[in-house]
C-alpha cells in the first residue's frame, strides 16, 4: 500500500458526441472535462457523464474510471516525442477519459476487491484495468498510444459503486484492502495477452 495519501485531483465528466477518427464518424464520450463542483456517484457512475459504448466504459462494473497522475509526466513526453504536442504542454485532466484524476495509488498498489471511501460516504470497489482502444489512440493524438499504455502498464482501473455519494476535486480517499488475490497488473498483463493472441 502506498503511504502517500490519496486524493481526487480532478473529477471529469463529459457528453457523447461524434468525432472523425481513422476516416469515419465515431461516437464517443472519451474527452472528459474537469467539473469545479461536487458531482453525485449514481451506480452507473457520475452524474453528467455518458458513455458511447457500455462494453468497453459504463455499466455496474465499470461505472467510474480513475487514473494516476504520477504517470502524467510520461505522457507528456510521449505525446511530444509522438510530435502532437509541445515539450511543456501539460496533459490536463481528462485527457485519458478518465473519471478521477487521482494521486497517491498507482496500479501496482491495487488489487481487484480494494475500495476507495470517499468522505462524502460514497464507496467505489475496484472491477478490472482499462483496456485502451483506437478512441484512446485518437484522444492522445497518435496511432502507437495504445501500445504505449499496454507497454508501460499505465492503464487505471475502473470502479463499481458500492454505495452512492458524490465526489469532489480535493476529496481524500481512504483505501480499504479487498481479498488481495488478484493485482491489478497481473489482470492487465493476462488480458494484453489474451487479446494479442485473438488478433
């Protein structure tokens, strides 16, 4: 367990709307935008929020999507080496369609079963990683993004809502143990390979 404490930095919430990506036009809802006040946790996630397809976001296992800030900084890098982005261009929050910009717990702290309390009672239960796609690819501005974040391990995980609350930026998030048998890395690295496998 990490012994930095964990906090909300950025709750993010966004409309399905249609894009252009790899020639045709795609609904989806990946390009998340930081909300100043506090957002209701329904079980199907934050109010406000939608999701273009529930097998890959939404629904009870995978209301919510958090992600670690730590991993920002690369990237940051990776978007400037991919030449989409300047060398000081910050990766705001969002950005990885992620519902909670989190710091302080990264995925080789989180198990499948771990809750995060928040103060406002609300309870959310780690599900499983996120699997990027070719939304991911265009969200991040280059085909290789997804490659990336299979490479690295920096994927986050979604979240069930155990019991509903809201959720703010700057809430801290009291992390209570599940049954620790599955590490979040484990079920992503078993997941990339089955997947590859399938290609």
């Amino acid at each position: 367990m990490s012994a930095t404490p964990t906090r909300i930095l950025s709750v993010n919430t966004a409309s399905v709307r249609l894009v252009d990506i790899q020639g045709r036009r795609v609904a989806t809802a990946i390009h998340k935008q930081p909300q100043p006040q506090a957002v209701e946790i329904g079980p199907l996630g934050l109010q406000g929020d939608e999701q273009a397809d529930p097998s890959v976001h939404g629904g009870l296992a995978k209301a919510v999507y958090a992600y670690p800030s730590e991993h920002l900084a690369f990237w940051r890098t990776v978007r400037a080496q991919a030449r989409v982005a300047g060398w000081d261009a910050e990766v705001p929050p969002g950005l990885m369609g992620e519902n909670l910009t989190l710091s302080g717990l990264t995925e080789r702290h989180v198990w499948i079963g771990d809750e995060l309390h928040l103060p406002s009672g609300a309870v959310l239960v780690v599900t499983e990683p996120r699997q990027p796609c070719f939304k991911f690819n265009a969200a991040m501005g280059f085909a290789q993004a997804s490659k990336m974040m299979v490479q690295s391990g920096y994927c986050g995980w979604y979240l069930g809502v155990r019991h509903p609350g809201a959720v703010r930026a700057g809430d801290e998030v009291r992390v209570v143990p599940g049954p620790r048998e599955l590490a979040l890395p484990d079920l992503f690295r078993a997941k990339m390979s089955r997947r590859r496998q399938d290609d």
